[in-house]
C-alpha cells in the first residue's frame, strides 16, 4: 500500500473561513474535506492518504518559515510515496501556500508533488517548475473534477507509468527538457523539414523546442511638459498605516493599498511602517519616507518642479510576487490614476 501526504487549508477543513486564517499548521491522521475524496480515488492505486496537514492561508503567508520548518519536522519518520496539495483554485494566498510547502517537502523528502490552481492562481508561475500543477477550475464548485484530475495523474506516479507530457496529462509545462526516444525514429532533418512544410501550408505542428514568450513592457514616452504634470507616487517596498488596513502579505502578495496623503507633508514613523519581509525594516519604519518619498515630493512641488500631486499613494509588495499578480493589481489601480488625470507615476522599489 502506496502513502500519500495531503495538504489543504482551513477553510477546507472545515475549521473557518478568514477569521480563521491564522490557524497554526496541524498534521492529522487520515483524511479531512477534500481529501476524503482524493483518498476515495487512490483506493484503485492500491494508495492511501495517511496524513492530513492543515494550515490557514495567513499563517503560511506571515509565518512562511516557521510554519513550513514545523510541518517539516512533524513529517520526520513519516513513510509516503506522494504529496498532494489542494486543490487552490483561483484562490492566491491557497495557492502559494499549497506551493510553499509543496517544494519544501519535494526538497527535503524527494518524493512527487501535486496540486491543482486556476490559470491566473499567482501560484501557478512561481511553482510550476517545481511539482506538477493541474489546470485547475476557477472555483470549488468544481472539485470533484479537479481532484480526479489529481489523482489520475497520483496513480501513474505511483505505479510509474511513463506521462506523455503536460497537454496530455493536463498539468502545466514545466519548462524542463529532456530527451525522448522515438518508436519510429526519425531524423532530425526530416522532422524539421515536416514541421516546416506544415507551418508554411497553414497546418498544425508543435515545436520540440518551445520557447516561453516573454511579456515586455514598451517604455512610455518622456513627459513633455513637467511644470504643467501631475505625478502619482507608488512603491513595491510594504509601506502602509500601521494596521495594514488592506492586509497585504509580507511577501508573494496579492493585495495592494491606497492611502490619502493630501493633507501631509511628510510620512511619519509610528503612523506608516514597512510590511516588506525582504529587508531589514528598521530604517523604513523610522523613516517611511526613505521608500515612499512624500517628503521630498511635497518640497519640490513648492520649488515648482512638476506641476501637481495625486493625492494618493499606492502600494503593495514585491517579493515573490508573479508577474500575472502585478498585472492585475496595475489594471485595478489604473482607473484612480485615470480620473485624476495622472500624467507619470514615480514607482519607488526596493
């Protein structure tokens, strides 16, 4: 009988939704929510869930070391052949915690990892080279169909049936190369030539050496005119109120927060602090305006340098945060900036 690890968040096992999100990580025999069903399916696989970890999704965020150190630690003399996490959906914060703790345990006890996210999951970027991710659904409205796809994939892992790839296996491609053997051997020339006949007459061919596109972003033209602009401030570095009112995490976030200064000259320590966990925030919580520069804003548009300020900052954090995140963070924030005519923007990172 194969052992299978499973992971999944508090919400899932039924402890509680956001007031229940700093639960503090739980091993369990068995199973609990979701993986009941995953246990249910690996039954055919001659496997088993033995253990069930549990962890709220702020805990992981906030406490990523410790919570993954001692998950870790109270997986010590566990016999298992697989982990699982999930499935995270469209869910951010499930969906980095399923693939913190995902890699740690691939690291430490070399064993396969799988779980499941939507396509727009930030998880999905920051993971998918470290374990096998599904494409998942958008909601769990859907997780039966996710969780079969889970364990479809768990029992050729576990009985090592050789995969035919990420499109036919239905997890996203990992970005690994490795070299095939054909049944039919045929050369590399005549491959090629195939592929390029195919593509020159409008018909289907994959590449055997796909290469991810790259999103860049065009530079913006200069700011003709900077007397007469009206500039916005943002920064990646965690500058917040003191309560984070917004909550975003320390790090891989997913929320940002805007924040009124019109009425201030400067940001002061006490009433603004860092919630970055990339840096020392010591001289950031002294002095919020060594990041997010309100301070020197205000005093060169009394010099007259540029013409006018947005009245708001906004900001968020960059460590770990995807790229697919950003994205959708800046399509949020940009209709602010819209409606205050907003001419540039000062992005302060750190």
């Amino acid at each position: 009988m194969k052992n299978v690890v499973c992971y999944i968040n508090q919400f899932f096992a039924g402890i509680g939704g956001e007031d229940k999100a700093d639960f503090e990580p739980e091993v369990r025999d068995g199973v609990a929510g979701p993986t009941a069903a995953i246990n249910q399916g690996l039954k055919a696989q001659d496997a088993q869930v033995c253990k069930t970890i549990v962890c709220g999704d702020n805990f992981m965020s906030t406490h990523r070391d410790e919570a993954v150190q001692r998950i870790l630690e109270a997986l010590e003399g566990t016999e298992f052949d697989l982990f699982m996490a999930g499935p995270a959906f469209q869910a951010g914060r499930y969906g980095v915690a399923c693939g913190e703790i995902g890699k740690a345990v691939a690291a430490k006890f070399k064993v396969p990892v799988i779980t499941s996210m939507h396509p727009e999951n930030p998880g999905v970027e920051m993971f998918k080279k470290e374990m096998y991710i599904m494409v998942g659904s958008h909601s769990a409205g859907s997780m039966k169909q996710d969780v079969d796809a889970m364990v479809k994939l768990a029992g050729k892992l576990l009985s090592g049936e050789e995969l035919q790839g990420p499109e036919a296996e239905g997890y996203y491609q990992r970005g690994i190369r490795h070299q095939v053997w054909l049944k039919e051997p045929v050369q590399a020339a005549d491959r090629a030539v195939d592929m390029l006949i195919a593509k020159a007459t409008g018909k289907p061919y994959v590449s055997e050496l796909i290469i991810p596109k790259k999103d860049l972003v065009p530079i913006a033209p200069a700011i003709k005119d900077l007397k007469h602009a009206r500039i916005a401030l943002m920064n990646t570095g965690g500058i917040v109120p003191v309560d984070n009112p917004d909550k975003i995490q320390s790090a891989s976030a997913t929320r940002w927060g805007r924040y009124d200064i019109s009425g201030m000259d400067r940001l002061e320590g006490g009433v603004f602090k860092t919630i970055h966990a990339g840096f020392d925030p010591a001289a950031a919580n002294a002095d919020p305006n060594v990041i997010m520069p309100v301070d020197v804003m205000k005093e060169f548009l009394k010099e007259g340098k540029y013409g006018s300020l947005h009245p708001y900052f906004y900001t968020t954090v960059g460590t770990g945060t995807t790229q697919g995140e950003a994205k959708r963070m800046a399509k949020e924030i940009i209709p602010y900036l819209e409606e205050d005519h907003v001419d540039g923007v000062i992005m302060v990172s750190t």
